[in-house]
C-alpha cells in the first residue's frame, strides 16, 4: 500500500505525519486522505505540492504499491 508523508501545516491538520493509504493514482490516494483526515486537511491541500517517490507529480500519476507520496505546502520564512 502507498505510504502517504505529510509535512508542516499538511502534517498539523490530518494529526500524522504519515499513513499507508490505498490508491492507484495521486488523486486517489488523496481523496482517501480527505475522507480519513477532514475538511481542514483538504483546505491545506490546496495549497500542496505533490511528489511521488521524490518527483513532483500530478492528479493522474500512477502510484505503485510501495510509492511514497509526499505532500508538501508552501514554506515561508524570512531573513
């Protein structure tokens, strides 16, 4: 099963900062995590970059059974 890793605000808002999640593409894997997680997970979705096996990726990339997804949101920071 796909291993989902969330990180800052993704992270604080579905409590984990990773799953094992089913889906044989990105947007099902992240429709389960929605369903798992809530809509204040969804809300920082939107905001997410999506990588899978450390390569960005979109919706319709496939995910394999032992596939890292990753999702990262914004950072900000400052000098």
């Amino acid at each position: 099963m796909p291993v989902l890793r969330l990180f800052a605000a993704a992270r604080e808002a579905a409590g984990t900062g990773r799953d094992e999640i089913e889906g044989a593409t990105v947007a099902e894997v992240l429709a389960h995590a929605v369903d798992r997680y809530g809509s204040g997970f969804a809300a920082v979705l939107d905001t997410c970059r999506i990588w899978v096996d450390g390569e960005p990726a979109e919706s319709a990339t496939a995910v394999g059974e032992r596939a890292e997804v990753a999702v990262l949101p914004p950072v900000s920071g400052g000098a």
